[in-house]
C-alpha cells in the first residue's frame, strides 16, 4: 500500500517571503516542485504545503481567494513533539512575519496546543498529545476534536 501524503495549498502574495517564513518555521522546500510561481515547502516526506501565487491558484479554480486575515477559512494542525517543541514553532513564526497565538492557548495537561498566522493569514495549530494521560483522565472535561 502505498503511503498517503497530504498537499495544503494555500494562496500567497508574496512567494518569496512566505517561503523564508515556512523555512523558519522548519519547513524543508523541495526545488522539484518550485518555481517563480509556486513553491512546496515539507514538513515531512508525507505533508508537504504548496505556496501559490494567486495568478497560479487561478488556474486551478474560479472560487475567489478568501482573505485569511478577515475571516477563517481554515486551520490547519500540527502535531509536535512535546509543549517545547510547540512553543517553539509557535513562537518561531511569530518572529518571522506571522502572527503568534492568534487563538487563545489551550491545555488540558494531556493536550497542549497554540496556534500562529503565516503572512498571509492562514491559521495553523500546533498541538502535543500524551495518550496514556488522556486515557487516564477519564471524566474530565475534553475537546470534542484537535
């Protein structure tokens, strides 16, 4: 079977700068599928975002581009690898042209997540989750979904 990857495509202004922004954030660029008009960003072998002029996001659809920083669209969530590595993402893109912690912080002390904005307003959440904690807090108040 062969392993399922997912492609975000998002709609971008400035390419350049939202590829130096997915870089900082620790996105890897794969120059395979990058030009003067898009760009694929990994985080893994598996997610990988693809940056979209909007000239070239026209050609895949006539629906018009939202403006993320007026309303949501999305939001898109990022498991990390502990509250630190969530900090630090979170606060990595708040340095470098996104905004940090547009959606209150939430833990549950098994669940740990912040949220940024990319330049462009696209809403991302990082989130840590410790199953065995979950499990063992049975009865205690639990979001419905991350």
């Amino acid at each position: 079977m062969m392993t399922q990857m997912i492609f975000v495509n998002l709609p971008v202004t400035d390419l350049k700068a939202s590829m130096a922004f997915y870089e900082a954030a620790g996105f890897a660029n794969n120059p395979q599928f990058t030009d003067e008009t898009a760009a694929c960003m990994m985080l893994s072998e598996e997610i990988c975002v693809m940056l979209l002029t909007h000239d070239k996001w026209r050609v895949f659809t006539d629906r018009p581009i939202a403006d993320a920083h007026k309303s949501g669209e999305v939001m898109l969530a990022i498991s990390c690898d502990g509250r630190d590595a969530v900090d630090a993402m979170t606060e990595t893109a708040g340095k470098n042209g996104g905004t940090a912690d547009i959606n209150a912080k939430q833990d549950y002390g098994w669940m740990y997540s912040r949220s940024f904005a990319d330049p462009d307003g696209h809403v991302w959440e990082t989130m840590w989750m410790d199953m065995a904690a979950m499990e063992a807090a049975e009865g205690s108040e639990q979001p419905a979904a991350a």
